[in-house]
C-alpha cells in the first residue's frame, strides 16, 4: 500500500463512525455517547458532528430539528440540533424529581440497580439523605425493618438488602407508597 493510499485509508477510518439510533428517553446520555464516538474517530468539526447526528435520526425526530437541518445555523449547527433535541425530549427537573417520588419500583431489579437509577434521576438535586429515604421506601417490608436502623452509607445499603433478599429467597408482596409520596411531593415540590 502506498503511502498516499495510507493517508487516505487513515482519514475514512477518523470519520467512520458507528451512530446508534437516537434515544429519545434519555438524549443527554445519547449526546454524551455520540461526544465519546466523536472523540475517538477525532472529528472536531461542529458541522461533521451535525451530519452525524442528522444521520441518526427519525422522521419524527427529523420533524421536531427540521428547520435546524434545512437551514443549519453558520455558527455551531451541532450544538444548535443538540440543544433542540434536547430540549424537546429531556425530561424536566419536576418531571424526573416526580418520577422519583413515585414511579420508581424495585419490581425485578437489584436494590444496587434501583438505586443507580434513582440516583441519575435525582442528579445530585436532592440530599442523601433523601434519597436512602426513598431507597428504602422501594425496598420489601422485612428489608427495610433490617436497613431502617443502619447509619451505613447508600451504597452499602443496597448491598446488604441484595444480601438479605438473597437469602430470605422471593417475597410475594409488592410495596405502593402513596401517602408517604404525597409527603415528600410537598417536601420537593
């Protein structure tokens, strides 16, 4: 391979990248994504990041940035389609703090994944306390008889309800927390 054909083969390599489909349910974990692609195929370009980006997209996405695509801004047209996409399916600090409050269910995961979830919900917006709070709300009832009295930190809380709930095996009961909810909706909200 000649050297000429060296270089070129290098640079389609910098701007082949592999764009995942857009993810409307979380968009600022998607952008941080397609940044880490950007990165390692180091394109720099505010208007090769657009076309990317652009490239990713649905037509009800497409529909939401079209003004944006016809008509790219001079002047940062990446950061311009990022911050509309964005905007436009982001969820809003009430909507995830209310998803806190009362959406989030242990069901079928670990107590270690729940609270991985509830703390990107919560985004560093409500104290720790808080959160173990709401963490322990979601727990089974003989669970959080046992963690109720622990000055342990979060994460060795899920920890050990991992624990506990492995060896007291599958529990039967499902735990709604409504009027506690109402509580802490008017404590955040």
């Amino acid at each position: 391979m000649s050297e000429e054909e060296s270089a070129a083969t290098a640079s389609i390599a910098r701007v082949s990248i592999k764009v995942p489909p857009f993810c409307r349910e979380n968009p600022e974990i998607w952008f941080s994504q397609m940044e880490s692609q950007f990165v390692l195929a180091e394109i720099t370009a505010e208007i090769t990041k657009f076309h990317h980006v652009v490239s990713a997209l649905q037509p009800e996405e497409l529909g939401i940035v079209g003004d944006i695509i016809l008509n790219p801004p001079a002047v940062k047209p990446y950061t311009a389609l990022q911050n509309r996409l964005c905007s436009q399916y982001a969820e809003s600090e009430e909507q995830r703090l209310r998803g806190l409050i009362s959406e989030m269910q242990l069901v079928d995961r670990k107590p270690s994944r729940l609270l991985l979830e509830m703390r990107s919900k919560a985004d560093s917006r409500i104290s720790e306390e808080l959160l173990k709070s709401l963490f322990i709300q979601r727990l089974p009832t003989h669970v959080q008889q046992i963690l109720a009295i622990s000055d342990d930190p979060l994460d060795k809380l899920a920890e050990m309800a991992e624990g506990i709930m492995a060896v007291a095996g599958p529990t039967s009961s499902i735990h709604v927390i409504d009027a506690e909810n109402q509580d802490l909706r008017t404590m955040l909200l």
